[in-house]
C-alpha cells in the first residue's frame, strides 16, 4: 500500500520539524496511540489500539529516523505486530520546504501488513490508513496552530 499527501503547517520549518522529532507531539498525534518512547536519538518504541473494520488490535512497535536532514528531510521506517491480528510495516519519506503562510510538509509512504488483519481487503485498509493520516496532520496542525498563538500572547509586552 503506498500513500502520498502534503499539509501546509502554520508555523516555521524550524518548529514543526522540532515538533516532528517530539515524542510527546507524536504520541498526541497519532491515532490512538498510547504509548510513545524516545529509546535513543533516531527510535522510538510506540504502542497504539488500531481498529481496521471489526479487528482491534493493539501494536507494539519500533519507529526509526534515517537519512536525517535537519530541518529539511528523513526517512521513518516501522516495525509493529499486533498478535494475532497481525503485523505492520513500512517508512515514509518527510521534506518539509518553507512555504507562504508557514511549512509546507509533503510524505510519501509505503505499508506492508499480514496476518488477519490483511484479509480483511485492500480498500477497507487503505480507508483506514487514509483516515489515520488525516487525523494526524489535522491533530498535528492543531497543536502547530495552538503553540503559534501560545507564542505570540506570551512574546506580547503587557505594558503596551
């Protein structure tokens, strides 16, 4: 399964490639996740409750950063198993470029999942993976936006 997109981030390149690098901003962002763990500079251990159709699962898996080009670019590479409902994995490709209004961030990524969960058919897991994707960059702009605006008020002088 391959997906690709981009999201216009409204904040520095900078700032959102600190915050792509961040495992409590990750943890927040991704769907369902509940656990997510900084183990050294480039992996993380994560756990996360995925429900695809009417399979739940919970995954524990290793995320880890190569070709790291900061704060332009890297590469994510995955690893989870989910027990009997099956295993993930796979990377994505992250640049972000300096854009109007901020950072644009575009991803090109590829899955390979087994077990019960890949019997469930390809469109309902792409659905699924698409819908992920969007929660995380919409939960990932949100927190962007939030911390621009938490900024700007405490960077204000109050005696103006």
């Amino acid at each position: 399964m391959d997906m690709s997109g981009e999201q216009l981030i409204s904040a520095s390149r900078d700032a959102v490639w600190k915050a792509l690098n961040d495992p409590a901003v990750l943890q927040m962002c991704v769907p369902g996740c509940d656990q997510m763990e900084q183990t050294s500079e480039t992996e993380l251990n994560a756990r996360a409750a995925i429900k695809v159709g009417p399979i739940k699962a919970k995954f524990a898996g290793k995320i880890m950063l190569t070709d790291m080009n900061p704060p332009t670019s890297y590469a994510i590479n995955f690893e989870g198993q989910g027990g009997i409902a099956g295993f993930a994995k796979g990377g994505a490709r992250v640049s972000l470029t300096e854009a109007e209004g901020g950072t644009l961030l575009k991803y090109e990524s590829t899955a390979k999942i087994g077990g019960k969960i890949a019997q469930l058919g390809a469109r309902l897991i792409e659905s699924t993976a698409k819908s992920m994707a969007d929660q995380f960059f919409a939960k990932f702009s949100e927190i962007m936006n939030a911390n621009a605006i938490d900024g700007a008020s405490a960077s204000e002088d109050p005696s103006t």
